[in-house]
C-alpha cells in the first residue's frame, strides 16, 4: 500500500510549461472527458520532465505545495483528497 498519494496534474488551458511542487505525480492530460491515458511520472534526481502523452513540460519548484501549481489551477483533487 502506498504512504502518500499521488497527485494529479491536468493541462486544460494547453500551456506548454507547468511547475510543480513533487516529483512523483500523475499527467492526465486534460480534464475527462478530454483526457489521455493517466501516466505515472517521476522526475527524479532532475528538475523537469515531460509527459508521452500531452508533451506539458512539468518543472519541479520546491517552493510549490504538493497541490500548487504555476499557473495555478492545474491539480486535480480526487477522491483520495476528500
């Protein structure tokens, strides 16, 4: 079972840079029904990555919470955040 849950990340205004405050997190591209595959990424010792699917380039910034982004409004709350 996991220890924490895993946020997740959606583009809907198609910006081509999000920054983050994990490196653990989930791409779902946009919100459904415009969704792609929900793909698990992992930056790692590296600062950014980018999603196969959507091509968002995700920057990992320190100072974010795990539910901040910049520009904010793309963490999606799930059923785990209730």
């Amino acid at each position: 079972m996991a220890d924490h849950i895993v946020p997740h990340f959606a583009n809907d205004d198609g910006v081509a840079v999000i920054h983050i405050g994990v490196k653990e997190f989930q791409c779902m591209g946009a919100r459904a029904p415009f969704d792609h595959p929900h793909v698990f990424l992992d930056i790692g010792g590296d600062t950014e990555i980018v999603c196969p699917y959507c091509s968002t380039l995700y920057k990992h910034d320190p100072a974010l919470h795990a539910d901040e982004t910049r520009p904010a409004g793309a963490y999606v709350k799930t059923l785990a955040d209730a």
